[in-house]
C-alpha cells in the first residue's frame, strides 16, 4: 500500500532529522545586547579567529540580567557583551560576573574598568533626541534641546523611547534625568560649581529621594506623550523614521545609524542643553561559565583593537575604549556635548529598583 | 462494532495505540499546563493574582483584552459570513478568486499583515497619507482588531461555507413557497439554522483573538493586552510567577469558550452535515444585493492583495515605506547571519512534527470515534487542549516544566553517598538542554496541530460505514491492519489536509515557541519577532517572504506525496 509506505518513510526521516540535530558541539554561548547586526558581525569574527563555534541571543540589557539571575545556578550564557555599564554594575554586585584580568585592558581608562575586574568598557554613547524632521514641521515643533521640550502638548502621542526595566537605552535616560533633577536641588541657583545645598545629593554621591521622586514626576508627565514603551532600547528610531512618532528617546548613535542605513534626511539628532547622560557599554564573563576559556578570550577579543573595529562594518558608531582603535568620522563628539555627571555605580545599585517602581508608577498607565 | 473495555485491551495493536496516546496527552499537555497551574496558584501566584484582579490598571488590561476578542470575534465573523454567503447563494463573477483570496491568510507569519498594514495604513502610510492625506491613527483597538480580523476570518469563513452548503434548500424553498420575502426567508430561516456555525465561529476568533501576541506587540500602542504583558514577563523581567498569573486569567476565558463551543454549540446544531443536501441553492438575483456584495468582497481581496504585496515589496526595499530603492541587502542579512540556520531549523522541526501529528491525530481520531471504552471523551478533551489552551500558556508550562530534569530518586545512594536517580524527562528548554532545545519545539508543535489533525480525522471517519471495517475484521485482519490498509485510505483526503494545516501551522507560530528558543535553535517567526521589534521591516519582510515560499512549497510536496487532485482538493476545502 502506497500510503503505508509514505507514512513509514515520512516517520523515518522524522527520527533521523531529529538526531541529526547538531549534537551541541557549540563552544560559546554569548549574551548580545547591541544590535544584531552587530552580534552576527562580531561572533562572525571570533569564530573566524579562533574557530570555536560561537552563537548568541540579543536581549536588551534590562531582560539579559533578568535572564542571567533566573539561571545563575546553571548558567544558560557565558559572556555577556554590550549594553550600559548600569546593568554589569547591577549584576557584579549580586556576583553574577567573574573576576578575571584581560592582558588587553591595558592603557584603557580606570573608568572603563569595572570593579575587581568584573566588566570592562568596551565602547560610549551619548542619549539624545532622534526627530523626524517633516514630522516636527507639520506638528509646529522645532528639534526638542532640552528634556522640558519633550512635554509639548503639540507631542501628544509622538514621543516614544523604551521601557526603563528591560532597556538599558531608556535607563540611561532615566538616570539621566534624576541627575539632572538631583544637580537643580543641590544648585538651585545654577552654580554648578559653589557649595551644594546637600539636598539633590546624599554624602556619598547619590542622588537622593526627593530627586528621584521628581525625575518619577517628570516621567509621569511625559508618559501623557508617549504613543508606546518599547521593549527594545532602538525599536523607537526606526518608528520616528518611518513619521510614525516625532521624536524617539534613543542613544545619538542609533540615531546616525538610521541615517545611514536608509533615513537620511528624514532624522535628525539633537541633545538637551542641560545635559544628556551616557552609556558605557560593558562586556564580562559570567560567574560559573560553562565555557570559561573561551568566554576570557572573547572577553579579549572584545577588548582589542580587532575586535572593536567590527563595529564599523555594521554602522555602530559608538566611541571605542580601546585607544588604538580608529574613530569614525560618523561617531558624536563628545567634547561638544554638555554632559551629565553619570554615577554609573550608583545607577547600577539602584537599577532594579528604579526600573521595577518605573513599571509601577509610571508605565501601565495609559496616558491621558 | 462494540469494544467492551476488556476486548480493547486484549487488542495489542490499540493498546499500544491507546498507551501512546495517552501518555502523550499527560506528558506533553496536562503536565506543561498543571506546573504552571502550580506556580500561578503558589503563595506568591496567588498574591499577584488578588492584586491583578482588583488594581485598576490591571482590570483595564483584562478588559482591553476581551474587548479586542469580541471586537474580532464579531467582525470576523460579519466578514467569514460575508464571504461565505457570497460564493454559496449569490450569482457573482470571480468567485474562484474570491475563495482563494479568503484563504491566503492561513498563510501569514505572524507581524506579517501588522506591519504591511502600519506601512499602507499607518500615521505615515503609503495610502492613508500618500494617497488620502489622511494621519490615521491606527494604534490601539482600532487597527489592531482590524489586522486581527483580516487575518483570523478564513476559520469562520470556512466553517460558514461548508454550513451554507450543506443546509437544506428545501427549508427556504418552502418558506418562498409560502410567500415569505427574500428578506425575510434569510432573517427566520437562513440565519437560525446557521446560528451554532456563527457561534462558534465567534467563539473561535475570540480566543484566537486574545491569545495573539504577534499583533498587539506591534500595533498595541498604549492599548495593553494580556498576551503582551505575558511576553514582557518573561522575556523582559524573567518573571515567570507573574508571567503564569497573567497566564491563569487569559486560561479561564479560554477554556470555557472552548467548552461551551465544543459540547453546548455543537448539541444545538439543527443541520445535520453529513446529509446531502437535496435540490438547488436557490441564488440571489436582485442586482443591487449582488452588486453590493461583489463590490464590498472584492474591496477586501483588494486589500488582502494590496497587503501581501507589500509584503513582498517591502522584502526588496531599502526601507519599506520610506525608501523603495530596489535592494537584495535584507536577504542578504536574512541568509548571511543566521537565519539560514533559522530556515533550515524550523523546516527541519516542522518536518519532523507534521508526520507525527498527522499520524497521531487520525489514530486519536480512530480511538475516539470507532472504540468504545471509557474515558474516551477525556482523550479527546485533553487532546483538544492542545489548541484551546493559548499558545503562550503552553510555552510557559513546557519552560516551566521542562527547565529541570525530571528525576526519580531511588531509595539507593551511590559511594560518594549521593542519591541515586533515574532521568525520566532530561531538561528540554533553555540553556543546555537536550538537543539545543529542539525536542520541546518539535513537540510543542505537534501538540499545536494535533488537534486539527484529530478533527479532520473524526470528521471524515463519522461518515464513512462501520461496516467496511468490520468486514476486514471478519475476514481476519486484525485492527492494525484494518486500520492501515481500509481507514486510512479512506480518510486520505481529511489526512492530507491535517497535515497541511500542521504545517502551515508549525512554521507561522510564534506565541508557543517564544519561550523556547536557545542560541542552539533559531525559529525563523522569532527571528521576524526580533527584526519587527527593533522596526528593520525590510528583514521581517525578506523572513516573511521565504516563510511563505517553504509554506507553500511543502504544500505542493505534500499534494505530489499522499494526494491525489480530487483528494486533496476535497481535504483542503472541507477540513483546514
């Protein structure tokens, strides 16, 4: 009978396709959380370099340490790459990152050095605005230089960043605006440079209640122009791009990405007078890594010259640590934005917190 | 042919049939669902649960959630019975084209139509602001239950369809007979005799409605949904307590429609199916009805068309909706980085799973409705679980299930005086597990379609004879053989559509297998997931447009392989 044997054969190759399944000769296993294309162009490399079968999951920074505490007992990842420093502080301090000393950070600035050698930096940008521009015509609006111009009424509905607690991208702008919020208490006269009041900060730097309770209230007047949270810190870029909002909460170089790749023209960077934060992206080892070898050299890797020049093929324009690797002409300077004061330890101590109050307080809420 | 319990088991061909199946049923449905039972209804569940059914904010998600469901469920059905009442009573031109314009959505991947729609239709769309000037405003329940409509309706469609077909004309020729009105024959007779198909049809829609994770993550703007908030549980706070309650509260409703469409709708039904029915459809006539309807059907085609090709477009675009310089960069990013490793893994997995439930669900078929023996309407409920449960809960269950081996210690201890155990289900999903986690898709999937598989099947072998069988019995055949060589080639036509269905239904799911993926295995609906997120349309669309090559592919495989034309045309028209 024909069918009988379709069915008999159908079964077999069912079995065989099924153990045919590479049987797991995978070596590394990498956390991503920049872009993707970036993932495949520096996993790409490492495999080509050193040959050992790399593969990886993008998640972005907030979700990536969710996950590395869910499986800490048996870690399902052995190095994470990429995302804001906050999020690497967060999870040294909970032990979720291995110490270990890489022979390339040398001449590296001490701030690209995480603590007992826990993280290392691997590259900067800087938060800004990323705005259609035919967008912001139609709606009236000019290009938004400071964070107050983000809660124009005309904006109702045409903002939109990411969700603080699985971003890294909107966490730095949220940490951003607490500090911003802590520096006016602590000045209220504007003198950045004369004796603090002591109300914006605490004695060991951190920024204290009251500002974050005003960063929250900010927040919660914003979310009235905010169409959506996205989970992913760059989703909302390419959503200005396309004129489905006016103005995305994005770091400056995913902005310039997007030029690049295909919205020239159409968006425009811009950067609140009164001081933007920035991200420091990290790269660690996690603590009970199944590959630990491989995961020290793609720590390297990382590290290096070589391996931070991949960025270039993909259009990341962030700023590289290494000093030896070549800037793109692309990449902001830094030296021309007013820049805030990030206490990235602090960040990272109080980022699930934050994140989770942000979720409460702010998120759910549908705007007005 | 009457099975006393006893007789079944003296059958080894059924026993192992029955232990088979059973054991899928507890391992791969109810235990996935019960461990995530278990943690909605822990201390901490249940606190979370107090709080989410009473906090306002909460209680808006909940009702959002149902609102989109009946929203869907009623316009899906307006529209499944639009179409259907069209090709079946009304005298139109392009009714072949009209047919199949309705089925093209059972095949898009999902984010597929969400994101073609934004691009036509959205606050910058090609036709809204390109042509009409318009800045529609599609976020929310509007364009969301729009998307969902447009591509849900096919199931009532099809359900309406082979209801119109088969209901009698003598009842209208009557009424017609006794002057009643064209008008008024379809208000008092079409309409009640139809009402269990439109029920259900409902039915249906509104839970496929609220299950659907892939639309609102693209169109829900501020309008929250359930299903959402499940996905950022998990895959964004790694909170799989909460994630299981929100879970619970999108299990109930589900799993009472499935239970009230099932064996209440079902027992209501005035029409009997199977009969012939005897004289001719009387057509509409009146030109303005007709004209009408052919004008508003085909505006929909229209639509269906215009979307699909934007799709396509969109694959070769530099930026879809923006920038349409002609491009081959997005395949070239999809089949470069690692989504040829994507195509291959979700082909391969849903190779695997077709057969299987295919297989699987006609012998459940067999089982249930030629064996007689107790329990057999439990096997058939826990299968039917496999799909009545939303997706997403079953993705959970088996993360939460199969996350650890499943162990039985002995009461031995070795030297080391560590206890003894045997493995009896290794760990099947995330980091490390068995076959890169390819098992717990392959058998999600199965679970997925077996129930489509089981319906076809039962539907088909309800009308074929006893007798057949039980002359091959007499004559000494035993029930394998019986089974093999008269059922199955019987229901060839139901199985060939079974699997159809299964596979379509494998490479397009995404709410299932988004808890499941491991770097080891890529499923090409999680890779659109990721490309959609991030907003890179061109590369969903360029995902979108080789998942529906290998979809249709494997149909055209499929038809060659266990079809012949006759056959497979009255398996895809009847069943799917």
């Amino acid at each position: 009978m024909k069918l009988t044997r379709t069915i008999t054969i159908l079964l077999f190759l069912s079995v065989f396709g099924l153990l045919a399944v590479r049987a797991q000769e995978d070596t590394l296993t990498v956390l991503c959380t920049p872009q993707e294309d970036w993932c495949v162009a520096i996993t790409q490399a490492f495999q080509e370099k050193t040959g050992i079968q790399t593969s990886y999951v993008r998640l972005s920074s907030g979700e990536a340490l969710a996950r590395i505490r869910a499986s800490a007992s048996d870690p399902e990842f052995s190095i994470w790459w990429g995302g804001p420093a906050d999020a690497y502080i967060a999870a040294a301090e909970e032990g979720l990152l291995e110490s270990y000393e890489s022979p390339n950070a040398e001449g590296f600035e001490p701030r690209f050095i995480g603590e007992n050698n826990s993280w290392y930096g691997i590259y900067m940008g800087a938060t800004g605005f990323c705005s259609n521009v035919q967008m912001l015509e139609e709606l009236g609006v000019d290009a938004p230089t400071s964070w107050a111009d983000l809660l124009n009424p005309k904006l109702k509905g045409m903002v939109a960043m990411a969700h603080p607690a699985t971003s890294g991208t909107a966490f730095t702008a949220f940490w951003t605006v607490i500090t911003l919020e802590a520096d006016k208490l602590e000045h209220p006269d504007g003198d950045m440079e004369g004796e603090g009041t002591g109300e914006g900060y605490t004695e060991d730097g951190v920024p204290t209640q009251a500002a974050i309770d005003n960063a929250f209230a900010y927040f919660s007047e914003l979310n009235n122009n905010i169409l959506q949270y996205t989970r992913s810190g760059l989703a909302s870029g390419p959503m200005a791009g396309r004129g489905e909002i006016a103005v995305s909460i994005i770091f400056s170089h995913d902005c310039i990405k997007l030029q690049v790749e295909g919205f020239e023209g159409i968006l425009t960077t811009t950067f609140p007078e009164e001081g933007t934060g920035y991200e420091i992206g990290g790269v660690g080892v996690i603590t009970g890594a199944h590959e630990p070898e491989a995961a020290r050299m793609f720590l390297d890797f990382a590290l290096s010259v070589e391996g931070q020049s991949t960025a270039q093929q993909v259009n990341a324009f962030q700023i590289p640590t290494n000093p030896g690797t070549p800037v793109s002409e692309m990449s902001v300077d830094f030296s021309q934005l007013q820049l805030v004061d990030y206490n990235f330890v602090a960040a990272g101590s109080l980022r699930t917190e934050l994140a989770e109050r942000f979720d409460k307080e702010v998120a759910p809420q549908p705007a007005e | 042919m009457s099975f006393s319990g006893g007789r079944l088991f003296r059958d080894p061909v059924l026993a192992v049939g029955l232990v088979v199946v059973v054991a899928f049923i507890l391992i791969s449905i109810l235990y996935p669902i019960m461990t995530m039972l278990g943690v909605a209804f822990s201390a901490d569940g249940l606190a979370l649960l107090v709080k989410y059914l009473t906090e306002r904010i909460y209680l808006n998600l909940v009702g959002n959630t149902f609102l989109l469901g009946i929203v869907v469920g009623v316009a899906g059905t307006a529209l499944g019975f639009l179409f259907a009442y069209v090709q079946v009573k009304v005298d139109v031109p392009f009714k072949r084209f009209m047919h199949l314009m309705a089925l093209v959505p059972l095949i898009s991947p999902p984010f597929a139509l969400a994101t073609a729609f934004l691009i036509l239709f959205g606050r910058n769309g090609l036709i809204s602001k390109g042509v009409f000037g318009v800045r529609a405003d599609v976020y929310g329940l509007s364009g969301l239950s729009f998307v969902l409509t447009l591509s849900l309706f096919t199931v009532a469609y099809l359900n309406l369809k082979g209801m119109l077909q088969a209901l009698d004309p003598a009842m209208e020729e009557a009424a017609t007979n006794l002057g009643a009105s064209r008008w008024h024959v379809f208000r008092t007779v079409t309409l009640p005799m139809l009402l269990p198909g439109i029920l259900s049809s409902f039915l249906l829609l509104f839970v496929e409605a609220i299950a659907d994770l892939g639309n609102p993550l693209v169109l829900g703007g501020d309008f929250e949904v359930l299903a959402m908030r499940v996905y950022v549980s998990v895959i964004g706070l790694y909170d799989t307590t909460a994630a299981s309650v929100f879970a619970i509260i999108l299990l109930l409703p589900a799993l009472l429609v499935f239970v009230v469409q099932r064996y209440w709708v079902n027992r209501i039904s005035v029409i009997t199916v199977t009969g012939k029915p005897t004289g001719n459809v009387q057509m509409i006539e009146n030109p303005w009805i007709r004209w009408t309807l052919f004008a508003v059907i085909m505006a929909f085609c229209v639509l269906i068309i215009l979307l699909y090709a934007s799709i396509f477009i969109g694959a070769f675009a530099r930026v879809p909706g923006v920038n349409h310089e002609f491009t081959l960069k997005n395949f070239e990013f999809v089949i470069k980085g690692y989504g040829s490793e994507a195509m291959v893994d979700t082909t391969l997995f849903s190779v695997v799973a077709t057969p299987i439930a295919g297989i699987l669900g006609i012998v459940i078929a067999f089982l249930v409705v030629r064996k007689k023996f107790r329990g057999r309407a439990l096997i058939d409920f826990g299968t039917m679980l496999g799909i009545a449960v939303p997706g997403t809960i079953i993705g959970i269950g088996f993360l939460l299930a199969f996350n650890v081996p499943s162990n039985i210690y002995l009461p031995f201890q070795d030297a080391a005086g560590q206890p003894l155990y045997i493995t009896l289900i290794p760990k099947l999903t995330g980091g490390r597990a068995l076959l890169g986690g390819a098992l717990a898709i392959v058998l999600v999937y199965i679970v997925r379609s077996v129930p489509a598989a089981l319906r076809s099947g039962a539907g088909a072998l309800s009308q074929i004879d006893p007798a057949i069988e039980e002359a091959s019995i007499s004559l000494g055949a035993d029930s394998g053989l019986t089974f093999r060589k008269i059922t199955l080639p019987l229901i060839r036509p139901a199985f060939l559509s079974g699997l159809i269905y299964a596979f379509a239904r494998s490479m397009t799911t995404i709410s299932a297998i988004v808890f499941l993926t491991t770097p080891q295995t890529r499923i090409m609906t999680q890779q659109i997931l990721n490309e959609t997120e991030q907003g890179r349309f061109g590369n969903a669309f360029a995902y979108c447009v080789i998942l529906i090559g290998i979809v249709l592919a494997a149909m055209a495989v499929l038809y060659f392989v266990v079809g012949s034309t006759t056959g497979a045309e009255r398996g895809l028209e009847g069943g799917a």
